[in-house]
C-alpha cells in the first residue's frame, strides 16, 4: 500500500493548467505515434496504382503474314500501353521521351518505361517463329526519388514479361484464325474445281461422275470397239476366203460353158452358164457384204479414234488439274505454322528482355535507406537530449542578456549533440558499410544543418510547451516519418501524410541526402538546404520571442517552474 500511495503522490505532482495532460499523454502519445507510423505502411503494394510512372511509346506498327494472301496488323506498342493503363497497376501517364526524363530528373514520376520504335517487329518474328532478336524494352529509374518505388519497377518487369508473354499469345492466336479462315478458303476453292464437274462429251458419253469414272467409261468403250474391229476384220478375212472360192467356182463354170459350146451340146452350155451366173452372183455378193462390214468397221475405227482423242484431252486436263490441285495442297501446307512441339529452336528464346537504366543507382539497400535513417537519427537523438537538457538558463533569461541570445545558447548544445551522433552514424557508414556517397562533403554539410534543423524545432516546443513539447515531438516525428517519403512514395500513403509532405521539414532533409548520397539534380539539393535554413532561422526567431514573453513573471509561472524542477 505504501508503494501504492507513492506512486499516487508521484502522479500528483503533475499539476496545474497544463501538467494535468501530462499522464495522459504518456499513454496517448506513444498509442498516436506508432499508430501513424503503422498506417504509413499498412498496404504501399496496395496503393501502387496512386504512384505516378510514364510511358514513352516509340513504336512503330507493323504486320505479320497470316499464311496463304492474308496478314495480321501487329500494333503490339499500343496495346501494351493501353493494357497497362486499364490494369492501373501504376498511375500510367503517356509522355514523349523528353518530357518522360525531365520529370523523372524532376521527381515529379518515378519510373518511365520505354517502348523502342521495333517492339512491333520483334513481337512480329516471335509471332511468326522466326529467328530475331527479343523484343525488348526499357525501364528508366532514378534512385535518387527513392530506392523501395525503384526495387519495385524492377519487380514490374517480371510482370511485363508475362504481360508481352500473352500479347504475343494473343496475336499468336489471331494469326491462327487468319490462317484457318485462308486454308478454309483454299478448301473451299479445291472443292470447287472442275473436277466435280463432267467434262464436255459426246450424246453417248456420261453425264454425271467424276472424269476419273468418265475415263474409265472411255476406256471400257474404246475395249468394245477394239472387240468390234476383230471381229469385222474376222469376218472379212472369212468373207475373201468365201469370195475367192466362189470366184474359182464361177471360173470353172465359165470354162465348162466354153467347153461345151465347141462340143455343141446346147443343154450343157445352158447349165454352164447357169452355173457360171449364180457363182458370179455369189461373189457379188460376198463382195457386197465384205464392202459392208469393211464400212463398218471404218466407222468404228473412226469413232474410237474420236473416243480416244477425247479420252486424251480429258486425260491431259484431268493430269493438268490434279497438278493444281497438287500445288493448291502444297499451298495450304505452307500455310499452317508449324506447332510449338516442332519448332525447337524457339523453346528456350526469351520473347522480351526489360532492360534496367538507372540515372543515380543506389545499387544496396542500405545506401538506399541512407538518406531517411540519417534524418531519423537526428531526430530521434533530438528527442532524447530535450529529455536531458534545457532549453534555456533560467538566470540568463531572469538577467539582462537577450532573449534571443538565451534562445540560441539554450539551441546550441541540442544543435551540438545531435550534429555529433548524425554526422558520426555517417562516417560509420561510410567507413564500415561502404555505401559510397556521391558528394561526402556535402552530406556532411546537410546532416549539420538537418541536425540544427530538427534541434531548433525541438527547442521551440520545449519553450512553448514545457514538457508536453517532448511528446508534441514525438507526435511530429511519427508524421513526418509516414509523410516524409523516405521508404515508399508519399503517394502510396493516405491524404493525411499526403497534405502534409510538402510543409514538413524532414521532406527535405530526404530529399537533400538523396542528391548527396546517391547523385541528381543540384537545384533540388540547394531547394531542400534553403527551406532547412529557413526553417532553422524561423524557429529559432519563435523562441527568442517566446522566451521575451516569458521574462513576465507571475506568480502561477513562478509556482509551475518550481514543481517541474523540484515536484
């Protein structure tokens, strides 16, 4: 209980106007600060799409065969950038290349990508398997706008490669369609042909069938013909066997008659004569029906010989255009690309290549961070030497010095310790984790003047506000640290942090050390360094003009000193 009655009696000692908060704010001040802190970096991969990045589009649209006449526009650059603009996986603004490298120097984007002018036609040859170069682009980043927004552009480029991946695909695809729609085409001209029709024939020939089948009938015709002409000439040979057997009959008879004449018997003259005319008669007319069949047989020669001609001519078409179809196959076989199992050569070949320029690297992650732990330090030791030292010298402000001489003498040993602790994590760094400084002298002249910065700051709140100064400290350094942009962009914090990053001033204490760490721009590093100076100057104005006040001594004032020095 004793212990208890202690500790109460320790509480009460915080009192009047303001001492009162004091307990309350030893546990509202620390919940306050780490809260914003924490919510400065709940989600910054979440909150990308706010972060300001340009694309440069130089390409140059092309087109790529499709197989057989047709052709597949290719404008493979603008897709891209209209792809990546509706996927808002950054706050995409499309610049020309001057524009893109003025505000990248300018911290006003913080990556530009860069399409060359032959995307189009190296998406073309990988669309087609042909051999070529990669498609490639180009991620232009400056570390001196901070290093995490850099190492995460460069984690974009694993996603740009999927992303041209599936352009390529996709046109990979409409080609497919194209190709499929000219051999359908080729097909349907195949079909077409004069194959399926008769050939123009004679009233005997077919009418319907292939000519494969009307050659066939052709050839079956001009068989029976050839039967025909064998057996006519049979016939014939037959027919002049019987014809000449009959004219040696006719023969004998006309001799017999002339016999029988000189012997002058009138009766077998008679009968030879008779014998002699039905022999003539017959030769006549074996003769007759050898003429006929002979006839006969020139008509069939004749009409096979036509047959065969005709046969000729639909043979000689029939071989022409089984050669055009022949070629209309070979055609459409040329025109089907090979499928990914065939084509080897192109298995293991990248399809893009992202190329990395970095105008200031930072090259590790502790020369990247450099710049905000730096400011961190000094802000942090100015908190805790507020705690150990005071702001003023009660006997010089109750004297006749100045007040705004007591206020840079009660400055100067904050200013002093804070400078020693910053510029000494400095050259550790420099000596120990050799993070290479661009400019070292200048970011020895920046971490004093941030140190005096922040320990001008300090000392004003300490004057105004006593010891709720310290945790109004704690309170601004907790800000500053989500609004300062020292590990990802400002953009990717909400408007709290947002309002505020352009009025703080560790914003420029980063700012400064990036252009002395890492290299940029020499205006933004004179900026930065006369907005610290001036806000040095101005709070150290603040506190000769609060310290002037309180040289009016009252009672409650004389009361409050004593309690906060003796309790």
């Amino acid at each position: 209980m004793k212990a208890a009655r202690l500790a109460w009696q320790e509480l009460q000692r915080f009192r009047g106007p303001r001492l009162q908060w004091v307990p309350a704010a030893l546990v509202l001040l620390p919940v306050v600060a780490a809260a914003m802190c924490w919510t400065s970096l709940s989600n910054p991969q979440g909150r990308f799409s706010h972060v300001p990045a340009a694309i440069v589009n130089l390409d140059k649209a092309t087109t790529s065969a499709a197989g057989g006449t047709g052709t597949t526009a290719i404008q493979a650059g603008q897709r891209l950038a209209e792809d990546l603009t509706l996927q808002h996986s950054f706050a995409w603004r499309e610049l020309n290349a001057t524009q893109a490298l003025q505000q990248l120097k300018a911290g006003r984007i913080y990556f530009a990508l860069v399409i060359p002018a032959d995307f189009s036609s190296a998406i073309a040859h990988n669309v087609q398997r042909k051999d070529g170069p990669a498609a490639s682009l180009i991620l232009q980043l400056d570390d001196a706008n901070g290093y995490l927004i850099g190492t995460a552009a460069s984690a974009e480029a694993g996603n740009l490669k999927e992303h041209v991946t599936t352009l390529v695909l996709d046109y990979m695809a409409q080609q497919t369609t194209d190709v499929w729609k000219d051999v359908r085409a080729s097909l349907d001209k195949v079909l077409d042909t004069d194959m399926t029709r008769p050939a123009a024939q004679d009233q005997t020939a077919p009418t319907t069938g292939s000519q494969t089948d009307q050659l066939a009938t052709s050839l079956g015709q001009a068989s029976t013909a050839m039967s025909q002409i064998n057996d006519t000439i049979q016939a014939a040979k037959n027919n002049s066997g019987t014809m000449a057997s009959q004219l040696n009959n006719a023969a004998a008879s006309a001799q017999s008659a002339q016999d029988s004449a000189g012997s002058n018997n009138p009766a077998l003259v008679q009968q030879s004569t008779n014998q002699a005319n039905t022999a003539v008669r017959l030769a006549q007319n074996s003769v007759t029906g050898l003429d006929g069949q002979l006839q006969s047989a020139a008509s069939t020669t004749k009409a096979l010989l036509e047959q065969i001609s005709t046969d000729a001519k639909n043979t000689e078409k029939f071989s022409k255009e089984t050669k055009d179809l022949r070629q209309q196959l070979q055609q459409i076989a040329r025109s089907i690309p090979p499928s990914p199992a065939d084509d080897t050569s192109n298995a293991s070949r990248q399809i893009v290549t992202v190329q990395q320029r970095n105008l200031h690297p930072s090259t590790t992650l502790g020369r990247g961070l450099a710049p905000l732990f730096l400011t961190l330090t000094s802000a942090l030791t100015c908190l805790v030497a507020l705690s150990i030292l005071r702001p003023f010298n009660n006997r010089a402000l109750a004297s006749t010095v100045n007040a705004f001489t007591v206020a840079r003498a009660g400055w100067l040993p904050l200013a002093v310790v804070t400078a020693l602790v910053t510029c000494g994590l400095l050259v550790c760094a420099l000596a120990l984790m050799k993070i290479g400084v661009v400019y070292a002298w200048a970011a020895l002249a920046v971490c004093l003047l941030i140190s005096a910065c922040f320990a001008a700051i300090g000392h004003l709140l300490k004057v105004s506000f006593g010891i709720l100064g310290e945790g109004l400290l704690l309170l601004l350094l907790a800000l500053q640290f989500g609004a300062a942009g020292g590990l990802y962009p400002v953009e990717t914090t909400n408007a709290l942090f947002t309002n505020t990053h352009p009025y703080l001033p560790m914003t420029y204490a980063v700012e400064a050390l990036r252009v002395a760490v890492c290299g940029g721009q020499a205006i933004h590093l004179w900026h930065a360094v006369s907005i610290l100076a001036g806000t040095t100057v101005g709070c150290l104005l603040l506190s000769g003009l609060v310290l002037s006040r309180r040289r009016q001594w009252t009672a409650e004032r004389l009361a409050s000193s004593s309690r906060e020095r003796y309790g």
